[in-house]
C-alpha cells in the first residue's frame, strides 16, 4: 500500500510540474470523488457524531412500570416533552408523529416514540395512558416529579417552564423540539421545529425523516 502512495503522489508531482492545469483538474476531481461518498449531514437537524451520554433517570411510565434508561437501549427513540393539558404543540406533534410513524418503523423496526409529560400534578398514569393511545397505542409515556424531570429535560438540551402555577387550568411553555435517541441510549440529534408567525411551531415530518435517514448512515448504522 505505501508504494502504490508513493508511485501515486510521484505521478501527480509529476503532472503538477509538467501540466499544471491537467494537475488542478485532477485534484478537484479526486476531491469531488471523495465527498460524493461521504453520506450527507443532516439538513435541519442538530447532530451530535459521537452521541451525547444522557445522565441516568428513573420515572414512571403510562402502563405504571419502571421507565429508565434500559427503556432506549435498543431502540430508536424519538422523544419529546410536553403535558395533556396542551392546546397546540402536543396534540399537532403527536399527530404528525402518528402520520409518519409507519415510515419510521420501515426505516428502522426498533423505532419508538415517547411522551414526557411536563405535569406530573395533573397527568395521572391512567390520563397518559388514554392519551397517548388515541394517538397511536404503540406510543409510550412516562413523567415523573418535577426534581427528577426537570434535569433530565435540561440534560436531552430542552425546557419546560409552569406559567400562573396557581390556577386551575396552568399552562405549560414547553420546547417544541423532537430528539432523537441511539439504539446505545445516547443522544443522537435535535430535531428542530419550524417557527412561523401566527402557526403552531412544529417539526417538518419530511425534513425530519430525511435527516433521520442520514444520521443512521452517518452514525454507522
């Protein structure tokens, strides 16, 4: 091998000196060649090569069982936060979420979707549960107080915030973005929503699918 690099890095000094436009024409080519096989970067979406640790947690999820990390071992996980309360982001979500999941699951069987409730106080288990199962029975669940929610949304690059906690019917600020995690459990990238005047903000489901499909090839699966 170290002498065809040899014999190859003498001929193109060779045609560098002897013809230099041949040589410019040979290297830009080369070039090309060698980024046309490199799998494209996502478009949209914020990628993480290495994957992201993602610091240990334990909550509860809609079928009253144990969710912990050992819950995204194996999977492809799409996850996002939000509260049953929601009167926009959430159910928007979690539609598009359901219109798209089918293509998901042929894009890699061990896809899954979970919801993390933001409001422990008023989404009980059984709540989750109806909730998320109109959507889809195959989405998960799972919240937990605020002292153990709280860090792990801040951990996957989230937020959550509770506005006029006080009241009966609180709302809840809650980021609208989808992450992605590896089948290792590690954080594998941010789908990011789009933010349009008037407009719920919300992931494009195509764009996400197409950086999907390029962060599975870039991370070697």
């Amino acid at each position: 091998m170290l002498a065809i690099y040899l014999e190859l890095k003498g001929s193109l000094v060779m045609i560098k000196l002897r013809y230099p436009l041949l040589f410019l024409l040979l290297t830009g080519c080369l070039t090309l060649a060698f980024y046309a096989t490199q799998p494209e970067q996502p478009q949209q979406a914020d990628y993480y090569p290495a994957g992201r640790d993602i610091n240990d947690f334990a909550f509860t999820d809609a079928d009253n069982k144990p969710f912990t990390p050992a819950n995204l071992k194996g999977h492809w996980t799409f996850l996002f936060i939000g509260y049953t309360f929601c009167p926009d982001i959430c159910p928007t979500t979690l539609a598009d979420m359901r219109s798209v999941y089918d293509q998901l699951k042929k894009m890699a069987s061990n896809s899954q979707v979970v919801f993390i409730s933001a409001d422990p106080q008023r989404d009980d288990i059984p709540r989750l549960k109806t909730y998320t199962a109109f959507f889809n029975p195959e989405f998960k669940a799972a919240t937990a107080p605020h002292d153990k929610l709280f860090p792990f949304v801040r951990n996957l690059g989230l937020i959550y915030s509770i506005a006029n906690q006080g009241e009966k019917d609180y709302l809840i600020d809650h980021s609208a973005s989808i992450v992605l995690i590896n089948p290792k459990g590690k954080l594998q990238g941010v789908f990011r929503p789009q933010v349009v005047p008037g407009e719920v903000p919300r992931v494009p489901m195509a764009t996400m699918l197409s950086d999907f499909s390029r962060m599975m090839k870039l991370a070697g699966y």
